[in-house]
C-alpha cells in the first residue's frame, strides 16, 4: 500500500494550530482491531422484596435507563479515544 | 527576524517582518506525576505574570526520526493527562506545560503589536523552564530529561488582492501556472523539508510551510511557516538553548533566502 509522508508540524502553534485529526474510520478501525467488535448491551434492573416478589421501584427504573444509555456509547464517544463503561463498572454502580 | 549575534555570518534583519507567532519548545523524558494537581504550585509562582489559565488537550509526541513515515509511539502511563496554557493578560505571552513538554509562545493579539524579537523569546524561555525545573525537583516527581527541542516562527503574509494561489509571493521559487487553462489557482499551498546539518543530534530538521487561511476579520493569507526540531547534544537546557539559538539562525537564513527580494521591501529589510 503507497502511504503518504505526512509529517505533523508546528504542534505548539496556536493562533493557526495544525493539530493532526486521524480520519475517524481510522480510530474506529483501531479500537475494533484492539478491543474486537462491541455488542449491543443492555441491562434490566430488577429488585426482590422481602416475599421474594420482583418489584420495579422508581430508583431502579430510573437507574437502568441512566445505564442503558450509557451503554449505547460506542468507543471515541468524546471525539478521541473513550471507551464505553465496562460491565465491571455497570455492576459497582448497580451494587452500589 | 533579527540577528542573534557571535562570530557568525550576519543575518538578515527586517523592521516590520510579518511574524505573528513564535514558540520555543522542549520536550521531555514523560513526567506522569506532573498532573494538572501538581501544577498548583507553578499556578501560583506565575500567577502575577501570567494570570490567565486554561486547559487544551494534549499535543502528542514528536520526535525526529531517520524515518520520513509516520510511526506510531507507544507511551505507557496514566490516560488522563492535559496540557494547561498559562497566559499573561493580553494574551501574547503564552506558557504551555503538559507531562513531557513545555513551549513559550509569543503571539501578536493586537494588529500591529510589534515582534519583541528572538533574545526576549528565548530569555522566557530560559526562565520558564529553569522554574519548571525546580518545580518538578521539589515536588519529586521526576527530573527534567529534554529529548526534543523546537522552535517555530508563524508569519502571515497578506497576498495582493487575497489571491491565495498567489504562492510566488511568499516562495521565491514558486513558479505560477500561467498557462494552465484553468487559470490560476484559488488556493496553494507547499511543504519543505530540509535535513539541518551541524546542530544538535541527528537526526535534525527543518519543516517550512506555506498554507492558506482565514484571519478572524475574513481577510485571506498565506501562512508561511518555520520550524526546526530534534535532539539537543545532551539532555541539559544549557544544550537546549545552544540548539535553539542555532535553530533561530537557520530559521532567519532560509526566511530571506525562501521569500522573494520583492517581499523584503514590504518587510523593510536592514541587512
């Protein structure tokens, strides 16, 4: 494949910045080759009460639709390199 | 552009040259506990000089390479890190600190706001980072191990009637495409890379630019720009402020020596 020679110059300039910007099918080509293709999550927040019965509670409704959308983040949600919200970290928040 | 001075062949010298940035730079061995906490201290013992704060994202490593492709450079360390711009009250004087760089820019923030010239740059820059230094030795979180050095000089160039494909007026070289049945172009611009010789370690290069752009008013230019970057002799700022000084002389030369006589007389050229 002919590459192009690009160097990145003048990175401290800033009335005319010339901040180098990686095509996003490039990032998104990265983050699929170092992390695989993501799955579609979602989770459902259900609470037992004393009889065992499942209740659905305002607190864990309104969690998980919070989380959910969280969870529809895709990796460089923030324009650069940021991953979306591991199942680890879905599960401290809900144990929480 | 002015003359540094020494036993060196005298330099080009203009009373009105068309600089509109300058930045002195030094990049440095990664410092991952200089985090934006830590540079409270520096906030305060600059705080009279440079009074206004803010926070850019991090410019990425740019070390000179015997290769002209772009590599990837691996860097190992916390995620999360900012570069934060510390800037006097008008704004001309800038001071930027990220983990592993720090650059001292000149800009002219008012029209007309003349180029206080090279040995005034050069002496925030020696101050600035004799303080960094004591900064990042009292608070332990490292040494100041300098592997790059740069400087860069941004010159606006206003072409007649803001014809932007008008590149023979700021490239002496630059030959216009007359007969093209197109006519001539809306836009152009030109890149150059020079490997410098003599300096620092190799290797070191010198990147000139010229591209169109837009000032905040609308008028169109052409910015023609300056940059010599790489490997200092040692990593100790005394080797740093040699290469920056011998990159300054390279940047003057090759700004007469690239730009056309006819544009000298606009730049009121001394010498």
């Amino acid at each position: 494949m002919t590459q192009l020679l690009d160097r990145p110059i003048a990175g401290a300039s800033t009335l005319y910045p010339r901040h180098p910007v990686p095509p996003a099918g490039l990032r998104a080509a990265e983050d699929f080759y170092l992390q695989g293709q993501q799955p579609m999550r979602e989770i459902a927040i259900q609470v037992s009460g004393p009889d065992a019965s499942l209740r659905r509670t305002w607190l864990a409704s309104h969690m998980e639709q919070q989380i959910n959308a969280l969870l529809r983040l895709r990796s460089g949600w923030d324009g650069r390199r940021a991953l979306p919200p591991t199942d680890a970290a879905v599960r401290s928040a809900v144990g929480l | 552009m002015s003359e540094h001075g020494g036993p060196r062949a005298s330099l080009a010298e203009f009373a009105a040259p068309p600089v509109v940035e300058v930045a002195l730079g030094a990049q440095f061995r990664p410092l991952f506990g200089l985090r934006p906490i830590e540079l409270a201290g520096l906030r305060e013992r600059w705080r009279d000089r440079y009074p206004l704060v803010q926070e850019q994202p991090p410019l990425p490593p740019a070390i000179e390479s015997f290769s002209l492709a772009p590599e990837v450079q691996f860097v190992i360390g916390p995620a999360l890190q900012t570069r934060v711009w510390f800037l006097d009250q008008e704004q001309a004087e800038l001071v930027q600190v990220q983990h592993d760089r720090l650059t001292v820019n000149w800009r002219q923030t008012s029209d007309g706001a003349p180029y206080p010239r090279y040995p005034h740059v050069r002496g925030l820059f020696e101050d600035r980072v004799a303080e960094l230094r004591a900064h990042v030795e009292e608070a332990g979180v490292g040494s100041l191990d300098i592997t790059q050095a740069e400087i860069t000089y941004i010159n606006s160039i206003e072409p007649d009637d803001g014809r932007q494909g008008r590149l023979d007026q700021v490239l002496r070289y630059w030959q216009r495409p007359v007969q093209h049945h197109l006519g001539e172009p809306e836009q152009a611009r030109a890149a150059l890379v020079f490997p410098v010789a003599g300096i620092g370690t190799p290797p070191v290069r010198m990147y000139v630019a010229a591209d169109p752009a837009q000032r905040q008013d609308g008028r169109r230019i052409l910015i023609f720009t300056l940059t010599v970057r790489g490997a200092p002799v040692d990593e100790g700022v005394d080797a740093t402020l040699r290469f920056m000084d011998q990159a300054h002389d390279h940047v003057v030369r090759s700004f007469a020596e690239l730009t056309p006589e006819a544009m000298h007389e606009r730049w009121e050229r001394r010498q």
